[in-house]
C-alpha cells in the first residue's frame, strides 16, 4: 500500500511540476511576441524617408513582409546603409535591377548578388549588399577549404570550387565574403607551400 502511495504521489508531482513549466513557457512566448509586436515598424514608412533622402525608386516582393523589427530607430533620419542593415536583420535584402531598389527576401537574394572582379578591389558601400565574388585560394587546396568555410556562409547563400583554378565561388552578404577572404589571407601565411 505504501509503495502504491509513493508511486500515484509521484506521479501527481510530475504532472504538475510539467504542467507550471509548461506554462511559464508559453508565458514567456506570449511576452516575446508582445515585445516583438511593440517593436515593429512599418516597412513603407521607412521606404518613403530612405526615398526622400537618397532620391531612390523602392519596389516590394510580395514576399516580404509588411513590417521590420527595430529598437531606437528615428524612422525620419534614416539612410541608405542603416535600411540595407536593417533589412539584412529581419530576413530581406535590397538589390538595384531596372533603375528600381528592390526589397526582396533574403533567400532569394543570391541569385540577384552584384559579381565583384577580383582584380579590381572594388568597394562596396554596405556590409549587408550581396554579393558574388571568386576567389583565389593561393597555396591551399581548394576542396580542403570547403568543409572549414562552409558554415561561415549564411544559410542563404552559397559556397562552391573550381578546382583548375583552385578558386572559391562565393555569394554572400559582403561581410562574409570579406570575413571568408581574411581568413584565406592568414591560412597562406601559414601554408607557404600547396601540396599537390
């Protein structure tokens, strides 16, 4: 009878202690969606500032969503680069076609990536802007490479090899592709011989 006692006790306590964790979960779940929904700004709004200032022509995928999530943002005062940031933050990218700014979902944003000759060193204005850059791998071996860069690149983007010039293929936000080309830079320095 004890052990029976002590087996249905045991039994309520469970429930219950899964039950209040449960909860507090979906309370806090509750609390994240408030605060998120208290945050958002209405994508438009910061169109028609960003388009006021920088003279820029704005079209919107019907895809992407209505509004941005941000903290502290003077919706009147914001630029080009800080809307390129932003967007890059909630899942969506800017890309120029057609003499338009087009605000497009970020997974679809390696196939519209501005190509980067390599020998120029051309700047780009913005961490955030895609693009697609090839990239000479010097003393390492190419292959090698790809399994210790791979996660570098965001999920939505893409990384692959040419091996008869043993050069990287690489589309990404241009932060990456500067990160991903610095680490090249010091694995040469280390690997002052490619092994064939």
């Amino acid at each position: 009878m004890k052990l029976i006692y002590q087996i249905t006790l045991t039994l309520i306590l469970a429930t219950s202690t899964s039950t209040v964790i449960a909860g507090s979960q979906n309370t806090s779940e509750n609390n994240y969606i408030i605060a998120r929904q208290d945050k958002t700004i209405k994508l438009t709004k910061l169109l028609d500032a960003v388009s006021k200032q920088s003279k820029k022509k704005f079209l919107i995928d019907s895809e992407v969503g209505v509004n941005v999530v941000a903290y502290g943002i003077d919706t009147d005062d914001i630029t080009y680069n800080e809307l390129l940031h932003l967007l890059g933050r909630n899942q969506m990218t800017a890309v120029d076609l057609d003499n338009y700014v087009n605000i497009i979902p970020a997974r679809k944003a390696k196939r519209f990536a501005q190509v980067l000759p390599s020998a120029t060193g051309q700047k780009i204005e913005n961490d955030s802007q895609w693009v697609t850059k090839i990239v000479d791998c010097g003393n390492l071996d190419v292959k090698q490479l790809i399994p210790a860069l791979r996660t570098l690149i965001d999920v939505n983007g893409h990384m692959a090899f040419y091996e008869p010039s043993n050069s990287l293929i690489l589309v990404a936000p241009n932060a990456t592709v500067v990160r991903v080309e610095n680490i090249m830079m010091e694995l040469n320095k280390n690997n002052p011989k490619r092994k064939s």
